[in-house]
C-alpha cells in the first residue's frame, strides 16, 4: 500500500493519510457522498495491509489512522466526533496531545519499529505490469490529481474539477500534465502542438512555449 505519513508514539503507531483537496464534500456516517473513490475506506484498506505487515513481522503494536486535510480551502459537511479526520489547523492541538499524554514520548522500542518498517519499504513495486499503449489510445485532458476526473475551465488562469472542487492554477496543470507526458513516452520529444492537444486545449499554446522554455533552462543549469 501507498503510505503518506507513519507516526510512531509510546508503542502506537498512526497512520496518516494526507489530502490536498479544496471544495465542500458530505459525509454520512463515515462515508464521502458524491466522490469517485471515499479516501477513508482508501485508508482503512491500507491499515489492513499494515497490521499484516506488522502481523508477518511478529510485532504487535495498535494501530490508528487519521486522514488529514491540508488545504485551507476545504469544508466537510456531516463530519463527526468520532470520525478519523484532522484538518490543518488540528495538527498542533492533535501531536500537543500525544505529547501530553507519553512522558516518555520517544522510546527505544519506537525506534527500532521504525527502523522495521523502513527496511519493508518498497521503492519500485516489482508487480507493476503496464498494459500496451501509444499516444492514439491513450486519453487526452488535464486529470483532477486527487479523482482523476477531467478538469474544465473555471478563469482565465484557473481549471477546476467537477467531481471534488479541486481548483488550480492552469501553469501548474500545465507543469502535471507535461509530467505525465514525459513518463508516458519518454522517448518522444515533447512540441508545443503534441501538449496543446495532450490538454485538449485548456491551456493556450503561449503558455506551453513558456513552460517547456523554462524546462529547459531548468535542464541547462542542472
């Protein structure tokens, strides 16, 4: 599984799962409504895997997970006490708590839990199988990062997602989706018409000059 964040605490270990997003979202009973994937069944699936994990390493440890919204610009609506999420502005209050309540608030046994864990770290993962593909079947547009759903215009300089409300700058689209287009094919040279219709048009071609050009004097100075 994917891990954002691991915090280990007098012999608990929490596990953080951390959202950029931006928008209003419901919640019932635990339950995002309205979205493409509910990032708290993502991250209860995670805290399997890691209890297994910990399970084949012959450790026990409690686990407890926290999913974390860093954007200012977030609202949830129906969120309860007793649901598993902090925003932003809790995160002083929430690690202040911890340190409150452990005396000893780093011992020799969270260390070496630590130390475990990273050696279990994966950086490739060796069952990846990438299905064929070419740029004439694979999907043009500027994807939500956090949903992967299209994005559409919402100002002159901004595109949001209609799925969960992610609003971004287009230059910063434009920066993720000529990442993508170098990871997809890395062996072709990007030109400024292949990225205006990799965006389906979203962004203007000046714009594209501009980014590549600034690309490559990243790559000069390196």
């Amino acid at each position: 599984c994917q891990v954002d964040a691991l915090y280990i605490c007098d012999g608990v270990l929490y596990l953080f799962e951390v959202k950029n997003w931006t928008g209003a979202f419901r919640l019932n009973n635990g339950e995002f409504l309205g979205g493409s994937a509910c990032p708290l069944a993502q991250l209860n699936r995670s805290r399997k895997i890691l209890e297994r994990v910990l399970w084949n390493l012959r450790i026990s440890v409690p686990v407890e997970m926290r999913l974390v919204f860093m954007g200012p610009g977030v609202c949830l609506y129906g969120l309860r006490q007793e649901d598993p999420i902090l925003m932003a502005h809790q995160l002083p209050k929430f690690f202040e708590g911890l340190r409150r309540q452990n005396r000893r608030f780093i011992q020799r046994s969270d260390i070496q839990l630590g130390e475990r864990l990273v050696q279990c770290h994966v950086a490739d993962n060796p069952y990846r199988k990438l299905p064929p593909y070419s740029s004439k079947t694979v999907a043009s547009g500027i994807m939500c990062p956090n949903c992967r759903v299209a994005m559409r215009p919402y100002h002159a300089k901004n595109l949001i997602c209609g799925d969960c409300g992610f609003n971004e700058l287009k230059k910063n689209s434009l920066r993720r989706s000529i990442t993508e287009l170098d990871l997809l094919f890395p062996l072709e040279k990007q030109r400024v018409h292949q990225i205006y219709q990799w965006c389906d048009g979203l962004v203007s071609k000046r714009l594209i000059h501009k980014q590549l050009g600034s690309k490559e004097s990243a790559q000069l100075n390196e």
